[in-house]
C-alpha cells in the first residue's frame, strides 16, 4: 500500500510537472496553475508517506 501511494505521488509531481510547462510554453496561465497545484498535491503525499515511515522505524 505504502509503495503504491509512493508512486501515486511521484505520478502526480510528473504530470504537474508536464502540466506547468505546457501551460508556460503556451501561454496558458490556468493550465501552468494547474500543474502547480497537482505538483502540490504530490509533494504533499509525498511527505505524508515518508512521515509514515519515520513512525514506522
């Protein structure tokens, strides 16, 4: 469970990643918004899943 929320995050940080810069290299200030915050939201279960396993240990 832990390794595939892992990889969820790690999805999210890519895809806002590609996100922001299309929306840069368009013009598109929505969409470069847009992968900022998914960028966000992975960083955030990023640090949720290495807070999980500090506990763990």
């Amino acid at each position: 469970m832990a390794g595939e929320q892992k990889s969820k995050a790690k999805t999210e940080q890519v895809k806002g990643k590609v996100k922001e810069a299309a929306g840069r290299a368009v013009g598109n200030e929505r969409l470069e918004a847009e992968g900022r915050a998914e960028q966000a939201k992975g960083d955030a279960r990023q640090t949720k899943e290495k807070a999980k396993d500090v506990f763990k240990h």
